[in-house]
C-alpha cells in the first residue's frame, strides 16, 4: 500500500482554506480479494489515523457486489476521526446492498453518508461545503439539487465515485472533484498501461487532471481493493493525502 502526497494548486480558494489536509480513500470492495476481514482494514484505518489530516473522505465501493449482504451492517471502517470529520458517497458496488442499512452502519462509526446532499464545514472561520453525490453509473445523481442551498461565492469540494462526471463539475464551475472507481486499471502493464477501464472511468482514470475548462480539476484515487480478479499488478493499493493550496508551493 502507498500513500500518495498530492498537492492541489487552486488559486480561487478562499485564503483561510490554504493547506487544508484532506485523506482520501476509495474502492475498498470488502467481502472480495485483498479485503475479506477486519484485519486487513485495520492496517488501512491505522495508517489513516497516522495520516493526522484535518477531513477524511470515501469515494465508494465500500463493499464488493459479490459480498455477503450481511457484511452491510458490519462495521469495516471504524476508528476514523478528523476535526472536520468523516464523510463518504456511494459506489455502484454499494447500490447491491440496502442504503439505509449502509447510512446506518456508517453513522455508527461516525461516518456521515452523502447521497446528494451537502454539508457546510468551517476552518479558520471561513465556511466551505462538501457535496457527496450518488453514484452516476447505476444510481441518481444530483448535483443542482444537493447544490440547491449553497451560496454562489461559497467554496465547494466535491465527492463523487466515477471520475469522468468531471465534466459536469466543470460545468458548474466547481474546482475540485474527489473520486474512484476505475483502479487506476488495476492491472497495468509497463509501456502500455492499464488494459481495462471501466465506464465513466476512462477520461481521467488515474492522478490529478484538468478538465478541458480548466478551472476544475479531478483527483482519482486508485482505490484500496480489487474487483473482477482478486489482485492488483504495477497498481498498488492507494491511500491519498491531499493537501489544497492557493498558490504552488513547490520549490519554497
């Protein structure tokens, strides 16, 4: 597993917001390949705990569609905390399993459920929002309705597990989009490259990447498990530390 240290230049940010920390997770699939017991998530939530960044969030695929439907009432993440919290949307894995059963599991451990709604955050006195979509392969995502309550000036971050609805963010002129869902491939080969991408994942499958506008950008985190086979190959697990910055700071 790596932990990638990504910095997220954007200079519309609010001043207040600068070196906001942000660890980003995705695509575990539990109940599959690298991730069928508890033990295995613990060394994934105590690397995130060392991580000490100031917002943790999960893109989706918490569980694999092949799992156990009771494994959704199972507490898999647990012991995650942040200052400004824990939040997560939802995968088109996890649209097998009962939403509310899933929302309900999650808040037990502290981890509020994003379906289309937003939620307003404060650092350093300056308020931003967190938007968490549902998932845009299987399920009904929102964006102008969960969007609905937020001021025009206010910044938004948003979370959303299939990276290629970054167009539509741009649309909306949102700066940054958090997302998962494609592996990265998962199996890469070196001077080819993944050799499979599933839909919505294929525009901006892997890293950080502009959208054609240029003002938003898409962060697509390789994700912690596997589907379809059970490993991965050059496409190791991932955990990201986000930090966003008004201006670059490479090179200070």
């Amino acid at each position: 597993m790596t932990v990638k240290q990504v910095e997220v230049t954007l200079p519309n940010m609010p001043p207040e917001l600068d070196g906001l920390t942000i660890a980003h997770l995705s695509d575990l699939h539990y109940g599959f390949g690298l991730y069928t017991n508890i033990r295995a998530v613990e060394d994934v939530t105590a690397l995130v705990r060392a991580l000490n960044a100031e917002l943790i969030v999960f893109t989706g695929d918490l569980l694999d569609h092949t799992a156990d439907p009771q494994l959704s009432e199972t507490s898999i993440l647990k012991g995650l905390h942040a200052p400004l919290g824990v939040y997560a949307v939802l995968g088109n894995h996890d649209h097998a399993f009962e939403r509310s059963t899933l929302r309900n599991t999650l808040s037990a451990d502290g981890i509020r459920l994003l379906v289309n709604e937003s939620i307003r955050l404060t650092r350093n006195g300056r308020s931003f929002w967190l938007v968490g979509l549902d998932d845009p392969l299987v399920g009904e995502p929102k964006l102008a309705e969960a969007m609905s309550s937020i001021p025009s000036e206010d910044f938004v971050l948003l979370l959303v597990h299939t990276p290629d609805f970054a167009d539509r963010s741009a649309e909306h002129n949102l700066p940054l989009q958090l997302s998962g869902h494609s592996h990265c491939g998962q199996i890469r080969l070196p001077g080819i490259g993944p050799l499979w991408l599933p839909p919505l994942g294929k525009k901006y499958p892997s890293g950080l990447r502009p959208v054609s506008s240029g003002k938003t950008y898409v962060y697509t985190n390789c994700g912690l498990g596997t589907s379809g086979v059970p490993f991965r190959l050059f496409c190791p697990p991932e955990i990201a530390f986000i930090t966003l910055r008004v201006t670059s700071r490479q090179g200070a």
